[in-house]
C-alpha cells in the first residue's frame, strides 16, 4: 500500500500574443498584449497564487514533515518580477522554509526538446539559474514541458547533468504496471517519476464536477483513496492554478487543501518532495519510443503539432534559431523565445475546437485560425528585423575587414574575403524563401562598400 | 403526419434558393415518414417531384374564384418585387413561361383566393398541419388556417430586413410578414440571428419562434479548373444586403500586399455600375473580374478556382453558398452577421463593416499555405457533414408541439 505523497505544483501564464496584424509587419513590434497578460495575472494573482500560497505556508508551518515541489517557468517567475513582485516575495518565503523544492524546466515552456537540443539546453540552463538567483536552490529534478518525454528526451536530460525526470503516466506504455513505483529510463541513468493522473486529475479536473461520482471530494474521502492505492507512491502534479482559478473558491477547494495532509497524516501517510522519492530503486525499465505528454485523451504531442498550422509555425520558428543567435541582439533573442511558449501552438488547435471545451477556455483567440495569423503576422516581422539585424552585422564585420586590408592587397583577396562571408550568408540559411538572395544582397552591399573603399585608395595613391 | 406546405417555387419550376430549401424539407420529411403536399402559385406545367405532391395552384382557375377586388396599390419601387421581375424576365427567356403577375402583391393576393378556392371545394389532400414558406403566401396560409381550423407553422427563410439591406422597409410587406408571424401557432427562423431579427421587428416571444438550420446538397463535386494567379471570389446577387461594395474595398488593401491577385465577382444586381466604377476609381479595375449571372457547373467551377471565398453579407439570414465553397475544399470568409456563421466552425468570420479584418485574413490565406490547407480539410469535412435529416427531425418535433398543443 501506498505509504507516501509528493505534492507538485505546476504554474505557468502565457504571454499572449495580441491581434498582430499583416498590416503591422515591419512598422512596429508590439507582439504581445501587455495589458491583457497583466490583468490576467493580477487576476490570478487574487484568485490563486496569494490565497494558495498562504495556505502552504501555514500548513508548511504547522504539519512537522509537510512538504512539497513547484515547478514554475520562467517566464512567469519574470512576469511576477514585473507585474506582482508580491507574489515573488511569497513564494520566496515557501522556499525559505526550507521544505519547498523547484524542479528545472524550460524557461521559455517551451516545446524546443522536440526542435532544437541546442536550445534547449540553453533555456534549461537559464531556469536553472533563474531559480539559483531567486530561491537559492539547485534543482535536481526535471519536467520538461507539458511533460513531454520520449527515450530520446532522456538521453538529452541524462547529458545536463540530471538523473531524474518526471513524466506522466501513460497507461498504454505502463500496462499492467502501476505508476506509484520509480522506473528507469531506456539505455539510459535516469530515473522517471510518474504522475499518478487519475488521482491528479480528480482534483484538477474533476473536484468541482457535480455530475462526477466522486462528488463531493473530501479530503477524507480522497486520503483513503490514496492510502488504499497500490505502490510505494502517489505523485499528484496538477495546474497550480487548480486553487482558485480552475476550480474557484466556492467549489470549497481551498477548505479541501486545508484539511488534505492532516487527513493523511491521520492515514500514516509520509510526504515527500520528487528528489527524496527518487532516491528509491526502480522497479523496472519503460521504453517509451513515441513521443507522451499530459494533454488530452492521447497523451501525445497533438494539441500543439497536430495540425499543418502549427506545423508550418514551429518550423519556421525553429529554422530561424541560428540566425536569431548570429545577431547577438538580445531583444530579438528574447522576441525569438517569447514566441516559442507552447502556447502559442495551443491557441492554434483545431482538435476539440468544435466541441468547445478545455482547449476554448483557455484561448484568447476566438478560432485556432486567428491564433495562427497573429502568430504568424508577428514570426515573419521578428524575421525581417532579424535579417536586417544581420545584414548589418555582416556589413559591418566585412567592413573591419576591408579597412584592415593594407593598400596594396590585392582586388584578389578582397574578393575571397568577400566569399567567405557569401559562403557564411548561406549557412546561415535564413527564414527567406530563397537563402540564396540574401548572399546575394549581401555581396552586392559588400561591393558598393569596397569599390568606395578602393577607389578613395586609388585617390590617395 | 401529413403537412400542407404553401410555398413560391419549387424544383424544377423554381428560380432561387427558396425553392431548394423547400425541396430539401420536403425529402428530409419524406424520409422520416411524413407526407408532404406543397401548393405553389404557377408552374409553366405540371410536374412529379419525388419528394412532394406538388399542387399548382393556377393550374385548377377553372373553378369559380370569388375575386374582391385588391385594394392594393401597385409598388413602384418595390425593391424586392422588382429583383424577382428582373428573374422573371430571365426565367421568361429560359422557360417560355410567365412566372409572376403584374405586381407581386396582385400575384399574392390571387393566390389567397386560389388556396382557399381549393379548399372549399375539395382539392386539398388531407392534412394535419400547415407550413408556410415566407411573406407571400402567409396571407394565403393564415386564410387557410382560419377555414380549416388546422395549425399554422410560418417559415422565415429572410426578413424584410434583410431583403431590405436595413434601409426602410416595404410597409406592405413588413404587414404581411407580420400578418403571418403573429397568427401563427409557432415561427421557423433559419437562423438565431433571423429569430432575433424577427423578435425585435415584430415584438414576439422568444418561445414561438424555433431556430431550424438549413442544410444543402451539392451537386457538383467533380470539376477541373486551370488557373494562374491566386483567386478571391464573391458569388451572390450584386444587392447591398450582400456586402459587395466591402469585398471591393478590401480587394484594394489585399492588392498592396498581394499585388498578384484576383478578385471575381460573380452575379448580377443592381449594384453591378456601382461596383464597376467603385474597383475603377480604387485603381483596381483590372485585377476585379465581372463575371456575371453563373449557373450549374459553372459555379462550381468558380469556387473550385478560388482560394479563399467571400461572403460578406450585411443582413444573411442564413447562406448556403459558403456551404457549397467548403464542400468544394475552398476555404471561406463569412461575415459574423450570416446565419450560417452559426453552424459553422472552420471559417473566418469578420464583422461585416470590417474592411480591414476582412483583407487582413485574405492576405493570411493566401500567404499562409498551412491556414488554407487547415482551413480546407476541416471546413470541407464540416460543410460534407449537413444532411436535411436534421433540420427535418426538428420541423417533425414542432408539428407534433403544435398539434399537442390544440388537441390538448
């Protein structure tokens, strides 16, 4: 019987894109709806994240082993800092309680690992960093976005340095198997926690249902179902913003989590953060060779890649990485990663459309269609900044070069230099439809910049 | 259950999209056991239909008709009369034939008396309810409900605000609908947006009007078309109350991004000049082709040619052309004020005023290959998916209301 729990809480808000129009691209770069993603967040910021964290913090205080795992991105860790720095100083104080532990993640909630290792890596290392500066704590666990997961994610994970992963609990790959036991990656040292999602989701989906069986849930009626639960463990990851937010106050959800860890301390259940669960053994190896998430029925990637939209956006997103980096410009960078929340690609689903639900509550679109068109109306601007950007740098470089070239070089060896950067133009095989022609813009700038070049040397010989 | 439908035109003696909804009824209503018989005004001669007996009324004047003379006055400017004069010409040259009488309000009085001459003695099939399609033979249908004491269904297929474009209404017809409206047991609106409409206009309860969706049967789905440009099509009459003049003004910004493309206009109407003139002094004129009144294959071979189709109506109580667009795998904008804008999922709807939303998502269709593909494959499933079954099964559900609500 189940003898531990491990509470994770996942927050996460978008920045929303707003109505970014055709007829905005290339005269302004005003992607984001900064006064929507504010009010939401002061929204939830009252609804959610301050009464929320008052309670742990109580409980924290009050139950001797009470313990429990965030696992925030970055991006709204940098909103709060932003637009509600008091909701940053209250999750500070849970972590100085010492009993708090933040896993790792993208900073960007990202979908890179299914794009670009690269990255990924990179937007890893500065949530790790992130949560180094704000809550002095070096994560060891990692959940990747949307808990997507494959073998090969875990190799990439394995060689950032960490040994364990949480993943959701897929019943076609787990099988007869349950998901209260740590398992072992494929090929690989790493250890997968999963995520119990029936009784998850009972809280995060189904506690304020009324036509569920289940209703009401108390939390004497949901410790014993716990404690009855076959395993070593449960791991309940769900939307933080399940407190107050999807199910609201009068549902009597906070009343529910008030009560939660006496009851089960009342059932000699332990409690336990992802690191301290992870030091147990694994039971056994799951291969897991197709790509699993948390989302919907499926379980796979389908919410953000199923469709040609969104498709066509993350290619072109991710095709225009070594560009962005080539400009050393730190907005378009950030311009670049901002656009890679997952988001985004949610917004553009067209899956349950139809059927209007989840997917519609939290669109700020009213179509998956005008989510692809703002979408896309803002990827192509960040490309022609991005091109122009390099175009500059390129001249720029070349120029440096030219004026170090002594009088008396040759027309020869101007010329090769001149084709190391049309070949490094080319590499760099931009966003355009046709890579080719900015080689070509750029030789062309680079000769009108030479031939002044050499003819004002020509009038001072 | 047997139903009386009093209709204007129906298949293959018809010249709109009237007589097609009531075909599709009619064989929905068929299937589900229910027989129909539909009296029309005229008909160049008798003809089977598969889904209906079909009574025609003119067809029985030797039977002594007890004329009064009509205080009406002729129309002059009757908009509305003058559209479906201008049809009967062209039907006329098509069929020989002499669909309408000198003013429409002569033609729907006469048929008034028609009906109920052919009640009176004795022409009638027996019947448990009557079914009215639209204005002009609701003065008929409510005469014929007061003589045979049998329910009344009205059916709106479009207001006279949307035949009017919301610009003055015809006060003997906003009479007549209202006639019908108000002595009807129930109201089939085809739309939520025709039910509110009917609501505000004639001040009647939410609960007596009934929202029926229409459905539509494509008969076309195998043509091949060559083009070489990119291709933004409007197909409907050239009236205000279909939004022309906005597909025009956006084809001008459209053609700043995408200097390329194509806008076609096709269908004829008054505004036709107008319009010409208008794409002339945008600096349009020749990238906006005229193609005038389509019919049969050719339509479908517009639609087949388009990339995107527009429908920006000011006023559609319903709109089956978008329907036929989707069905064909042509991605469509709708204006958010069409009926059918309620059934659909998989098309961008704009406010119809909303010149520049409207050019914006031209431009995002023809630029973005994946949002035309998306926009294709699921509106296209969507569009495939309407059968008249359904709105029948609805229609069946509001006989057996009204007539529980007499017997008991």
């Amino acid at each position: 019987m189940v003898n531990t729990v491990s509470f994770v809480f996942h927050a996460h808000q978008p920045y929303r894109l707003r109505h970014y129009r055709v007829f905005d691209i290339g005269n302004n770069h005003y992607y984001f709806d900064e006064e929507k993603n504010k009010n939401i967040l002061h929204k939830v910021r009252d609804k959610c994240y301050l009464p929320t964290n008052q309670i742990l913090l109580d409980l924290l205080k009050t139950v001797k082993d009470f313990k429990i795992a965030f696992s925030i991105t970055g991006v709204l860790l940098e909103q709060f800092e932003n637009y509600a720095p008091e909701v940053l100083e209250s999750f500070k104080q849970l972590a100085s309680t010492g009993k708090v532990e933040f896993l790792a993640e993208t900073y960007y909630h990202s979908l890179a690992s299914l794009y670009s290792f690269n990255e990924f890596q990179e937007q890893v290392e500065l949530h790790k960093e992130l949560i180094k500066e704000l809550f002095h704590q070096k994560p060891k666990v990692f959940r990747n976005t949307e808990l997507i997961y494959n073998n090969h994610i875990a190799s990439q994970i394995a060689s950032m340095g960490f040994k364990t992963i949480m993943i959701e609990g897929v019943d076609r790959f787990l099988g007869w198997r349950s998901p209260n036991y740590v398992y072992k990656a494929k090929n690989v040292d790493v250890k997968l926690l999963l995520k119990n999602y029936r009784l998850s989701d009972d809280i995060a989906f189904r506690f304020g249902q009324k036509s569920w069986v289940g209703y009401p849930l108390t939390a004497d009626k949901y410790s014993d179902w716990i404690s009855s639960s076959i395993g070593e463990h449960v791991i309940l990851y769900m939307d933080y913003e399940t407190f107050g937010e999807h199910q609201w106050a009068d549902t009597g959800i906070f009343e529910f989590l008030k009560v939660l860890p006496f009851e089960l301390k009342q059932r000699s259940i332990n409690f336990a953060t992802p690191s301290q669960i992870a030091k147990k053994q694994p039971v056994d190896e799951l291969d897991i060779n197709q790509t699993i998430s948390w989302a919907d029925t499926e379980r796979d990637t389908s919410a953000w890649t199923g469709n040609d939209m969104q498709r066509q956006a993350l290619q072109e997103l991710y095709a225009m990485e070594s560009a962005v980096k080539a400009c050393n410009d730190e907005t378009l960078l950030k311009h670049w990663r901002l656009l890679q929340l997952s988001d985004h690609f949610y917004y553009m689903c067209t899956k349950w459309f139809a059927d209007g639900d989840v997917h519609k509550y939290f669109n700020p679109y009213n179509t998956p269609y005008e989510g692809f068109i703002a979408f896309m109306n803002a990827l192509n601007d960040l490309a022609l900044r991005v091109r122009k950007k390099l175009l500059e740098e390129i001249v720029k470089q070349q120029a440096l070069n030219v004026s170090k070239l002594s009088k008396n070089s040759s027309i020869e060896s101007f010329n090769m230099q001149s084709q190391t950067f049309q070949n490094f133009a080319l590499q760099t095989s931009l966003i355009t439809e046709n890579p080719g022609s900015l080689a070509a813009e750029m030789l062309s700038l680079v000769k009108t910049f030479s031939s002044k070049r050499f003819s004002s040397n020509a009038k001072q010989d | 259950m047997k139903v009386l439908m009093l209709g204007w035109e129906f298949p293959p003696a018809y010249s709109g999209g009237l007589g097609i909804a009531c075909q599709g009824l009619a064989k929905g209503l068929t299937s589900l056991g229910v027989e129909v018989t539909i009296i029309i005004p005229t008909a160049p001669e008798e003809f089977e239909n598969p889904y209906a007996k079909v009574i025609i009324a003119d067809k029985y004047d030797n039977i002594k008709i007890a004329r009064i003379p009509s205080l009406l006055t002729p129309y002059a400017s009757f908009h509305s009369y003058k559209v479906r004069y201008e049809r009967y010409m062209a039907s006329k040259i098509r069929n020989n034939v002499v669909l309408y009488g000198k003013t429409l309000l002569e033609e729907v009085q006469l048929f008034k008396h028609r009906v109920l001459a052919l009640y009176y003695n004795n022409l009638l099939p027996e019947f448990d309810v009557i079914h009215a399609h639209d204005w002009m033979t609701f003065p008929a249908a409510v005469a014929l409900k007061n003589a045979s004491k049998k329910p009344l269904i009205v059916h709106i297929h479009s207001t006279e605000h949307d035949r009017s474009g919301g610009l003055g209404y015809n006060p003997k017809v906003f009479e007549l609908e209202k006639l019908g409206v108000e002595k009807s047991d129930k109201v089939i609106a085809v739309s939520n947006y025709t039910k509110s409409l009917i609501m505000k206009m004639y001040n009647i309860p939410s609960n007596k009007v009934c929202v029926v969706h229409n459905a539509f049967e494509m008969p076309y789905t195998d043509v091949k078309v060559e083009k070489h440009h990119k291709v933004v099509l409007f197909l409907g009459r050239l009236t205000l109350h279909k939004g022309p003049d906005y597909f025009i003004r956006a084809a001008k910004i459209v053609l700043q991004y995408v200097p390329d493309a194509r806008f076609i206009v096709a269908g004829t109407g008054e505004m036709e000049p107008y319009l010409i003139e208008l794409a002339a002094s945008l600096g349009i004129a020749g990238k906006v082709l005229f193609t005038g009144f389509l019919k049969g294959a050719d339509v479908a071979r517009a639609y087949k040619m388009a990339d995107v189709y527009v429908l920006p109506s000011v006023s559609e109580p319903f709109g089956i052309t978008p329907l036929e667009a989707l069905s064909l795998e042509t991605p469509v904008i709708i204006s958010k004020q069409s009926g059918v804008s309620e059934v659909l999922n998989h098309v961008i709807k704009v406010d119809f005023w909303d010149v520049e939303k409207l050019a914006q998502s031209i431009i995002a269709i023809l630029k973005y290959k994946a949002l035309h593909n998306t926009l294709k494959k699921h509106g296209c499933l969507e569009a495939r998916s309407f059968n008249w079954v359904k709105p029948a099964e609805k229609l069946l559900h509001v006989y057996n209301q009204v007539l529980g609500g007499l017997n008991g």
